[in-house]
C-alpha cells in the first residue's frame, strides 16, 4: 500500500519512474517500473551516463528498459529517472519525411532512436544510418582471464565509441552482445565515412591487465533517406552477415543502402 503522497502519485502514472539519491540508489520505483525491472536490480544501485541522459536497466524479462534521467534543481542531488513516453499506434505516414513503423508496433529503444534519429534527419535533409557492431576476440578473452574481463574490455570500447561520437548520435549496445549506433549522416558517404572511423577506433590497441590486445570488430551499416525504419534493421544485420563472410582478421564492413 501506498505511504505517502509522492509514492500515490508515482504509482497512478502510467510511465515507469524512479527516484535516486545522490548515489544512485533507489529511493522510490513506482509500480510500473516495478513490473518491468527486477526487484534486486532496484535494491541496488544505479550506475548513469550523463553524456546522452538515459540508462538502460536490465528488464525482468530480458532485454532492457529505457529510462530518461531527469536531474532536478535544488533536489540536493536526488534524480528521477522516467520511462520515454509511448506513441499511440496510429502509424508514421503524417511524420515529417515519412518515416515509418508498422502500424501498432511496440517500439524497442532501438526504434525509438532510429525514430528520433529520422526525424532529425529529416529536417536538415540527411540521411540515417544503423551500424551493427560485433566486436571480436571477446569470448577467447573471457575463456584466458574471465568474463569480468572480457565485461572490462568491452566496456572500454564502448567508451571509446561514445566519446567519438556526436550528441545527435547514439550507441546502444543490445541483447545478443552487438552495438547498434544511430546517426544522422550526410548520405552514403557519411555513413561509409562514420563506419570506417569507428572500426579504426575499435582496431587499436586496448590495454587488458597491463598488457597490450587488439580486438577486431565486423560491422553491418544500413543507411537510407526517406527508410521504412522496420527494414533497416534487417538491412543491417544483413550487411553484418556479409561481413562475417568476408573473414577480415580484424576488420571487416559491409553496407546495405535502402530505397
């Protein structure tokens, strides 16, 4: 039972919220977030990436749960962290560009930026585009010196990966160990150019308990004007697919462009 009005508030929304202190521990989750997120996950704390203002949260039935981090002004340090509002499901064929989801689709953070992604594109006429990111030589990592190691590596990269991005730009990693970065590019050669970079970023050298690895990376890169955004995925993984083909020892890209 609800204790106290904040508590009776938070659980009449219908939008998953938190409240964190100065920590990042959780002080109240609303009953909404509740059923998305597990119990232990709440009980500790939450680690936040201030540079794009959302964290992701292991979701009680895999995958992850977005959450927009709200910092609040003289609130002593406290954060709310507050589930991304969901479109009712009327289609996309009135957004500017035409940019599309099947109608009735639920989207996934993925979508949600590849959305947000093409909206923006479509005001500054250009072009989105979806790299898929599988680094490579983490399992033979994990098999030397453990998977916590393996976990530090691939943190690392992702960091390496963020810091060389723009602030329109965003990386995420998802379920099955692959990074998906969305961009906003000039066209074809914007993305080719954006995937390039980063497979060089993830091709140097990385420092692993006091000694030097490399890891290679495939990539499959899906880029499109004006894209049905439930095909780009598809396209990307697969460009990703091909890539794999292709048996590049350390780097390995290929690129689907979409009509």
């Amino acid at each position: 039972m609800a204790e106290t009005l904040l508590d009776v508030v938070a659980d009449s929304s219908p939008l998953p919220l938190a409240v964190l202190d100065p920590a990042g521990g959780v002080v109240l989750a609303n009953r909404a977030l509740r059923l998305l997120v597990n119990e232990a996950v709440l009980q500790g704390q939450v680690a936040l990436d201030g540079r794009d203002g959302r964290v992701l949260l292991p979701g009680r039935h895999g995958g992850a749960v977005a959450l927009e981090v709200i910092e609040l002004a003289g609130g002593g340090g406290r954060r709310v962290l507050r589930g991304e509002t969901r479109r009712q499901p009327t289609g996309l064929r009135e957004e500017t560009g035409g940019f599309q989801f099947p109608v009735g689709a639920d989207l996934s953070p993925l979508d949600e930026r590849l959305l947000r992604a093409a909206r923006s594109a479509a005001e500054q006429d250009r072009a989105v585009a979806l790299l898929l990111l599988e680094p490579l030589g983490m399992e033979r990592l994990a098999a030397e010196l453990g998977p916590a190691a393996a976990d530090a590596a691939l943190a690392r990269l992702d960091e390496r990966l963020r810091a060389s991005l723009r602030t329109v730009d965003h990386l995420l990693p998802q379920e099955d160990g692959l990074r998906a970065v969305v961009a906003v590019v000039s066209g074809p050669e914007g993305a080719e150019t954006l995937a390039v970079r980063l497979s060089t970023l993830l091709a140097q050298p990385l420092e692993v308990e006091g000694a030097e690895r490399l890891f290679g990376v495939r990539i499959g890169l899906a880029h499109a004007r004006a894209p049905d955004l439930a095909a780009i995925l598809p396209a990307a993984r697969a460009a990703l697919a091909q890539a794999a083909m292709a048996g590049g020892r350390f780097v390995s890209l290929a690129s689907r462009t979409l009509p």
